[in-house]
C-alpha cells in the first residue's frame, strides 16, 4: 500500500503519480489543473490520468473508491481529508444521451484520451516528476492538442470537431462559456458556431447541472461577460428566457441615465466579486426580472409623465419562485433569492418607516445580502447612496436584543387574559410586538393594554 501522508493536494496527487510509475504504469496530472499551472494559479483539485485500469488502481491503493469504475474513475484517499480522483485512459463510445458514453474502452494510450476531452486548454498532461526537476510546466507537459498555444492566445477551442464535442456532452457548452469567461478568452469562430447550432439542445442536460453552471458563472467574478456570451451564443433564450426580455426595456432616465433594464443587470453582474454568496448573485440577476412584462410608456397626456413598472416587483417575485422551481433550488435558497427581488424596492421607503416596520425590515434573514444588492442597484444606476448608508448604520448600531427582542406578549398571556385562540391571534401579537419596537410598551402588562385597545377586551 502505497502511503499518501497529507501535505497538500499536490503532494497526495504527486505521489499517487510516482506509485503508478513505479507500478509500471503511464501517469500524468490532467485536465484544469495542468490549465491553471501553466496559468500561474493554484489549482482547487489535481486529477491524475493513467494507462493503469481501475482493478490496477485499487490493487495498488487499497482504500480507493471505485466511484465511476464503468468510466475508469477511481478515487484515491489519503489518511487525512484529500482525495484525489484518478482516471484510467480512455476512448469513448456513443453519447445516445447527450451527457455520458454509453460505453467506454480502456486505452494505454495517452493521446487517445485526451481527443476525446473538450477544449484543447483542458487537453494538456503534465508529468510532476519532470516538473519537480525542471519548475517548467512547459517540458513537463505532454500537448497533443497546442492547448499551450490557445492558451498563451487567449482563444478557447474545442478539441477536434467542435459539433462532435458539443453532441457528446450538452453540458461542454455552458463550460466553454465560464471557462471563455473566467480566463478571459475569446471564442475560436467554429467552436461558438458550433455552440450556436447546438444551443436549443441544452434542454437535453438536468436541471440541476445547468443549475450550477450558472451558479458558477455568477460567482467566479465574470458575471457579466459569462452572461454576455451566453447572449451571444444563443443559451440564454434557452436556459433562461426571461432575462433575455430584458433587452430593450427602456427606464425612466432620471433614475436609470446607464439604460435599459439588461444594461442596468448587466451592470450589477459587474460588481459581483468572486465567492459571492449564490442567492445574491441570482438575487443580482433577477431583482429587475418583472419589469418587462409590467412596463408601462409615458402617458402623452400627462405632462411630465414618465415610464413606469407598477408591480414589477410581485411579478418578479412569482418568476423568480417558478425560476427557482425549475432549476430545483433548495427551499432555503430559493426563499432568499425571493426575498431579495421582494424586498429590494423597500429602501426606498426607509428613511420614512415606523421604528418597529424599520427594525422587521433589518432582522430580514442575511440581511448583509439585502445592503449589498441595494449598493449594486444604486452604483448600477444612479449612484445615490444617500438611503444605502441610512440602512447600513441602523443595521450595524442594532443588536439581536434590540431588532428581535424577547417578546412581551405571547399567545399564552392572550389565553390567561380571555381572548380564544382564533384568526385575529396573529394580529393581536404583531400589534404588541410592533409597541414593543416602537418602545411604547415595555412591559407585559402595556402590551396587553395596547392589544385591549385595538381589539377591545376579551368576552367572558
């Protein structure tokens, strides 16, 4: 048994290199990390390529787990956390289903392998050893395909037949869309004609998975350019048609100068900073997704009229609660994706709210998010920060005792004062509560005052 101690991704996938070679085996870094290497970044996981077949890999690392054995997927643990997931050579089969071969055979034969991957920037191998000798990425690296080449040219192109690639995995042109993004490289003309004729097939690939390609492309920091190319390409009509209705909206101008409601989101995308929360980068994308469908022209008759979109927002909120549906978010998240499109008007108001409206707006759960989407929207548009900064200090001067303090009047104190438990419960404690916020009851007894005064005293 081969020992993997834990010193790093790197060193658990540089020895699980040197075991296989020692075996007798090819072996190879591959995929996104060798990418990002010759990039300069620190990749986030190593996978390993080998001529080995996984009963080879098992034999050799006894604590692996055969997670795609049908595929030749093995991963290998280490003692502690780190696992790396290592792949025997292969040459696929038919993708009758538009994600995965239906059948795949082994191969010893590197360059076999790679033709079978996606982009040539994806396509290179690299060899630790040599590259631990040398520190040069360039003599340790194994390219059948001048991914080197693309890279250093700032191009992303398929490997091969660009259609081929694309029939084979729907799911390779939402990636070649984040990678074109996040790396910052341009489209070789026949592979975004490729995605093009393509793109009304993406409907053959899961909710989920188109669910978190976007989630990525929103929170890799090239929100803006991702979603751009995805305009471009065709995808957006496809995975998300509503934002595509965003185009040409027009704004009012005194309150929008920047433009229509896609520039104005696009703008937002923007300022999303890599590891964004995901809600309030949907949150981001979505908070203006009513206003197409409730936009409203100047009425010609009423001088100084302008453009509106009355009820944008609980439009927008139905949407983004069918968007959130579909792409099968969890309950959590959708609520809080829907929260910060219903909410995201209510600064508006904020300098104008009673004490307790104000302090139910700030115990909003994550509000952090909600101020956050609030100084996009404002830096999006037109610039005045003036209620952001309100909202901000009121947020960071409330404690939890002072926004969500410990109710006075519960649903028992109404009991042991005579009111039946009924519909008008719940308004009874929300009129207590708000004096409590408001600070003109503070104790029990002033509560119960100010609910005998609203809703008369309880019948005996």
């Amino acid at each position: 048994m081969v020992d993997l101690r834990s010193d790093g991704k790197y060193g658990a996938a540089r020895r699980i290199v040197r075991a296989l070679c020692d075996a007798g085996h090819r072996a190879y870094f591959a995929g996104g990390c060798v990418r990002d290497l010759h990039l300069g970044l620190e990749p986030k996981d190593y996978d390993v390529a080998t001529s080995a077949t996984p009963d080879a890999v098992v034999k050799l690392f006894p604590n692996a787990l055969t997670v795609g054995a049908h595929f030749g997927v093995v991963l290998v643990r280490d003692d502690g956390a780190l696992a790396t997931e290592v792949a025997t050579f292969r040459h696929d089969g038919v993708y009758s289903d538009g994600r995965r071969p239906d059948a795949v055979r082994f191969s010893t034969d590197p360059r076999e392998d790679v033709l079978r991957r996606d982009f040539t920037i994806n396509g290179m191998l690299l060899d630790p050893v040599i590259f631990d000798k040398t520190g040069d990425t360039a003599a340790a690296t194994l390219d059948y395909v001048r991914g080197r080449e693309d890279l250093a040219a700032g191009v992303l192109r398929a490997i091969g037949q660009a259609s081929l690639r694309f029939a084979e995995d729907k799911l390779r042109m939402l990636r070649g869309v984040r990678f074109a993004a996040r790396l910052g490289l341009e489209m070789e003309p026949r592979t975004m004609a490729a995605i093009r004729a393509c793109a009304s097939e993406i409907g053959q690939v899961s909710c989920e998975r188109i669910r978190d390609e976007l989630t990525l492309m929103l929170t890799e920091g090239h929100a803006r350019r991702a979603f751009e190319l995805l305009d471009t390409t065709g995808l957006l009509a496809q995975v998300l048609p509503a934002a595509v209705r965003m185009k040409g909206v027009e704004q009012p101008p005194q309150f929008h100068p920047e433009g229509d409601v896609w520039t104005h989101s696009m703008l937002l995308l923007e300022k999303l900073q890599a590891g964004v929360p995901a809600t309030l980068a949907w949150g981001a994308l979505l908070h203006d997704i009513g206003k197409p469908a409730t936009y409203q022209p100047p009425n010609p008759a009423v001088p100084g009229d302008r453009i509106r979109f009355n009820g944008h927002v609980e439009v927008g909120v139905r949407m983004t609660e069918a968007i959130a549906a579909r792409l099968r978010f969890s309950n959590e998240d959708a609520a809080q994706m829907v929260a910060l499109v219903k909410n995201h008007m209510r600064f508006g108001d904020v300098k104008q709210m009673r004490e307790s409206t104000l302090k139910r707006f700030l115990r909003l759960p994550r509000f952090e998010e909600h101020l956050a989407l609030h100084w996009m929207d404002c830096m999006s548009a037109h610039g005045d920060l003036e209620l952001y900064e309100f909202a901000k200090r009121r947020y960071e001067a409330a404690s939890a005792e002072t926004i969500r303090p410990k109710l006075l009047v519960t649903g028992r104190d109404l009991i042991q004062a005579g009111y039946r438990p009924g519909p008008e419960f719940k308004s009874m404690l929300e009129a207590a509560e708000d004096a409590q916020l408001e600070g003109t009851a503070t104790t029990r007894d002033e509560g119960l005052a100010v609910v005998r005064e609203r809703f008369g005293r309880a019948s005996t």
